[in-house]
C-alpha cells in the first residue's frame, strides 16, 4: 500500500472509532440493566470484539474503543439472555488491579484489548498500552502500560501523559 494511501485508510479508521465512541453514550442510555437482551446490546453495539466465560454462565462481550478512543466496555449477558451489567474498564480503579505476576490474559480479559502491543525482543518483555481518560477532558489523556515479562506475567505497571496531545 503507497504511503497516501495508508495514510488515508488509518485517517478513515480513526474517524469510524470516533463515530462509534461519540454514539456510545446513546447507545448506553437505551439500555437497561435487567431488561434488555443479547440483541439489544448486539443491535447497538455491533459484534463484540470478544466473549469471554464468566464462572456463573454469564458471557462478557468486550467493546473495544482502542486505539483512537479512550474507553473499552465489558457488557456482560446473564445466563437468561439479559444484560446483567455495562462497565467501562479503562479506569485507574482497575489499573490497580493490575499486580505483579498477573498473567497475561487475565489483564487482557480485564482491560480489553490494548491500543498497542510492542515486544523487545532483546530484554525479553512486552509492553501493552491502553489510551484512556484520567479526568473530563481531551487534555487528560493518558496511556497506561503494562510490562509482561518472557513468561507473560506481569513485571510492571505505570501511566504516562499521551504523547499525541503534545507531538514534538
């Protein structure tokens, strides 16, 4: 693909990622926990990203909103087709889950899928990173990271303002 091109296809992207967040708060608000179905949640909020078994028979659809958006939401659906809860998860509440020795996948299923995976190679660790808000407006933007090491656990944790509000 020339560079314009690409260039083009990620501007679109990122537009499509920002339409979908803008129409989350619509789609949130015609919701009911309880009440609504599989369908419903489906019918608003498309494909999850991915479904993940919870202990009691639930299912939890993941809403991922990375890399250009600052939320991912776990939706989870009861056994009896309802939808039993909506949370957003990109939150420094559940940042402080995120422990030492944590494996991989239980961030993963935690936190949705990262904006960005980078792995070096040389010092045998991986770097996953979130894009998230840490207060009401576009300028509180933050990337949150965790570091995994070459056995996939968790090694370290920490915040950063994001880069893309101040580019050099």
């Amino acid at each position: 693909m020339r560079g314009a091109t690409k260039r083009g296809c990620l501007a679109l992207l990122c537009a499509s990622a920002l339409l979908l967040a803008a129409c989350d708060p619509q789609n949130i608000s015609e919701l009911e926990e309880g009440v609504s179905t599989e369908a419903d949640v489906r019918e608003r909020f498309g494909a999850p990203e991915a479904v993940w078994e919870a202990e009691d028979g639930a299912q939890v659809y993941e809403y991922n909103r990375q890399p250009a958006g600052h939320r991912n939401y776990m939706i989870t659906i009861g056994p009896d087709g309802r939808m039993a809860a909506i949370r957003q998860v990109l939150t420094p509440q559940n940042f402080a889950q995120v422990v030492p020795g944590m494996p991989m996948e239980a961030v993963r299923r935690m936190l949705g899928k990262p904006m960005k995976v980078t792995t070096y190679d040389t010092q045998r660790v991986t770097h996953y990173d979130w894009r998230y808000l840490d207060g009401p407006n576009a300028s509180d933007s933050k990337i949150f990271t965790v570091v995994f090491d070459g056995d996939l656990k968790v090694v370290s944790t920490g915040s950063v303002r994001d880069p893309e509000i101040d580019p050099k």
